[in-house]
C-alpha cells in the first residue's frame, strides 16, 4: 500500500514485485465513528472539537489488536496528542464498543492462510485495518460488519511491500511462523493467562486450521499438514519460533 497526503491505495501483492498493480482507495471510516473514538478515548484534557476538525485525522482507519490489551501496553497517545491515522483499538476496548471481536478473529484467521496457502506469502508486516465497506452492490454480501457502533465496515489488508514467497514445506512454515509473531499484534496470541484471550485464539487456530485445509485439499499430504506445522511453531512462543 502506497500513501499520500490524502490517500490509501491497496496494491494488488500478486504483481507487486514485476509490475504495477491495479490499486483501489480504501475508504476512511465515518465522522460519527471518528467522534465515538475522540469521545471515549481522548484525554479529558484533550481539544476534542480540534482533533475531530483536524484535516489529518479525516482518513481514519483502525488497526484491531486483538492480540493486546490496552492496560497492558500503557497509553498509545502519550502526552495530550491524539491521532485517528492509523489508530490502535486494543481488544479491550474493542470489547468495550461491543465489537464482535470474534468475527474479526475469523475474518484475519481466513486472510492470514489465503496469504500462507493461496498467495505463497509470509505475511510479514502486512496490515489489517477496519474501514468503510465496499458500496454493496461491489461486494461480497457477507463481507462487511453491520449492526455495530461503527456501522457497516470491513477489514482490508494494506501493506505488502515487506513479503516475500514461502516454501511449501517445514522452512515456509517456520517462516510463516516468525512474520506472525513479528507483526503488529492483529491476531490473537496463545498463551494468554486470560480466559477469553484464550478461548479467542483457539477461535482464531480453529478456524485457520478449517479454512487451510480446504484450500490445501487438492495438495500433496506433506503441503496439507503444513498448517498444523505452523500453528505448533507459533504456540511455541516468538523465541522459539525466531529460531526455527
């Protein structure tokens, strides 16, 4: 994904590398949710009413952390600065909006194995983000996210200029293994001592697991166990994984 001053532009990962890709604009998510944000999130001593009218933060997208929680990671916005570029929303504040975290953890779970299993990629330092749908006349029906605070929304994957092709085998998987715990925290993480961040990575493997093997079906046995592979590297640990 390329920026401007003004704009995101998808690029098609498939040809980054021989050739220009067709690019599409990802749409920034609405001044309601923008003031939702601002209103929760900002600090009392903040400008809300400035931040909001900030040309800077009318591109708003969202990064889901669903492998983090805020009140383990400290304040984002250090000082009295507030920015809704790119803006991190931790799990529990997902929760808190009543987001279907659940969902998004099934929609990244499926993105992540098409990158493994389809597209040959590593993934790595690729971007998720939540923002403005599709018109829906363009897409699929079971896309966009819709009875949410956030109204109608979707997830796109930005950023795949750090990519490079896997193997179809233990190396690709390893590698695989290490982007994920090298990325920003999109994903869930195993090995939580929370409760619900436990049930929601086995929600996130489940489903992995699913989707990869139907896309892996019409593959040799050594390439379809190739997903259960990186999972078991994964609950490893990112130590561990780094040095496979």
């Amino acid at each position: 994904m390329h920026e401007t001053s003004e704009y995101l532009f998808a690029v098609d990962f498939l040809t980054k590398k021989t050739r220009p890709g067709p690019c599409e604009k990802v749409q920034p998510l609405s001044e309601d949710v923008r003031k939702l944000l601002v209103s929760k999130f900002a600090r009392g001593e903040s400008d809300q009413d400035a931040i909001i009218n900030d040309k800077k933060n009318e591109h708003c997208l969202i990064r889901p952390y669903l492998g983090r929680r805020k009140k383990d990671w400290g304040d984002t916005n250090r000082s009295t600065f507030f920015s809704l570029r790119n803006f991190p929303l931790h799990l529990d504040r997902m929760i808190e909006l009543g987001l279907n975290v659940h969902s998004y953890a099934k929609v990244i779970a499926e993105s992540l194995a098409f990158l493994h299993w389809v597209a040959r990629i590593d993934a790595n330092d690729v971007e998720f983000v939540l923002a403005r749908s599709r018109p829906t006349s363009h897409s699929h029906p079971n896309s966009p996210f819709g009875a949410t605070v956030f109204g109608p929304h979707s997830i796109w994957i930005i950023d795949f200029d750090c990519c490079d092709p896997i193997t179809m085998d233990e190396t690709g998987a390893a590698t695989a293994a290490e982007c994920f715990w090298r990325n920003d925290p999109y994903y869930p993480r195993p090995g939580s001592p929370d409760g619900f961040d436990t049930e929601l990575w086995s929600a996130f493997k489940d489903h992995y697991l699913k989707v990869s093997e139907e896309m892996l079906k019409k593959e040799e046995e050594s390439a379809r166990g190739l997903p259960s592979l990186l999972i078991s590297i994964i609950e490893q640990g990112p130590k561990l994984a780094k040095g496979k």
